[in-house]
C-alpha cells in the first residue's frame, strides 16, 4: 500500500457492512485480490484496513443496468416460486382430503355384500361352462 498519500482505511467489517456482504466474502476478496489491504499492528492485535476507495469502486462496479436486470429476474423467480409453494400447498390439501377418504372404514355390510355379488357372478358363469366361439 502506499503510504505517501494519507488515505481513509475502513475494517473488514467496516466493508462487509458497506457491501452488503459478509466478512467471509470481504476476506474472499482480499485474498483473490478483488480488493486491496493491509495487515497492521502486532501479532495478537492486528487489523487488516482497507482503502475506502477501493471499496466504493468494488461497490460502484456492482450497480448499474445489470444489477437492476438482476433484481428483476430475482423479484420474478420469488413471485413465481411463491405461486408454485401455494399450488403444492393446494394439492397438499386434496391430498389429505382423498387420504382421509380412504382410511375411514366402508358402512358395514357394503363390502361383505359386494363380495357375495362377486361370488354370485363368478359361480354363475362357471355353472354355464366354458364358452365357445365360432369364426364363422
């Protein structure tokens, strides 16, 4: 860093809360060299600053017609991700319904009356015998 000209050094705290980030992503940046720093001070009381300007260009760079596209596109996906959790919550409910619907037990007698039907049916038709068919 030079330090021939006084400059106004922010912490990383400092530029995470300018930024709208977090301190991880500050510290990301410092290390890929997004952003410039210095470590000062001794060990066990040191602070890394970073040149303000530095960070209003980062934030500057962020703005724009991009950003403003980019908030569009994100308040559209928020709005269509609400409509689908409200149309799963939806089906949700007739879920349950139909599960509630099948889990209460038939009136009695229904079943044992149909099944006796079935039986009926099925002993009549072998009382007929098998059926035989012309290709006439």
């Amino acid at each position: 860093m030079d330090t021939t000209a006084p400059t106004h050094t922010i912490t990383v705290a400092q530029a995470a809360a300018a930024l709208g980030v977090s301190e991880r992503t500050v510290w990301r940046y410092l290390k890929s060299g997004r952003l410039p720093g210095e470590t000062v001070g001794e060990p066990g009381a040191q602070r890394t600053l970073i040149p303000s300007v530095a960070v209003d260009a980062l934030q500057g760079g962020r703005g724009g017609a991009d950003a403003d596209e980019l908030r569009r596109e994100r308040d559209r996906l928020v709005a269509e991700l609400a409509a689908t959790r409200a149309e799963r919550d939806a089906l949700e409910g007739r879920v349950g319904v139909l599960q509630r619907a099948l889990s209460t037990p038939l009136r009695p007698g229904i079943a044992e009356r149909a099944l006796s039907r079935a039986l009926g049916v099925a002993a009549a038709a072998r009382a007929r015998g098998p059926r035989v068919y012309s290709l006439r």
